[in-house]
C-alpha cells in the first residue's frame, strides 16, 4: 500500500479502500480511484509482509 499512497498521493488522487481481508496467509487489499477509474488488489504475506502480489486495471 505504501507505494500506491506514495505514488498517488504526489498529484492529490485519493485511494478508497474496497476491502481488507486475511485468507490462506496472507492480507488482500482491494482499492479503488474513481477520478481516474483505476482499481487493483495488493496481496502481502501475514508473517513477513512482503509483497507477494499487486494487481491494477484502468477501465
């Protein structure tokens, strides 16, 4: 997440966040920009809190 705040947060877009869930290990991140009709998920590992996945899709 941090990387999406850092990055986005430069030019004033705010990210919601969709959802917040724990399963099979890790933490999924699900976001969303209106303003720029983006939206993506993050996946970290629960232990370690690594990035294990990140996907984004613009409509």
């Amino acid at each position: 997440m941090q990387h999406l705040i850092e990055d986005r947060n430069k030019v004033e877009i705010k990210i919601k966040l969709k959802s917040v869930s724990n399963s099979r290990g890790k933490y999924i991140v699900e976001w969303e920009i209106d303003k720029n009709c983006e939206f993506g998920a993050v996946q970290v590992d629960d232990q370690s809190g690594e990035l294990l996945e990140a996907e984004e899709t613009n409509c």
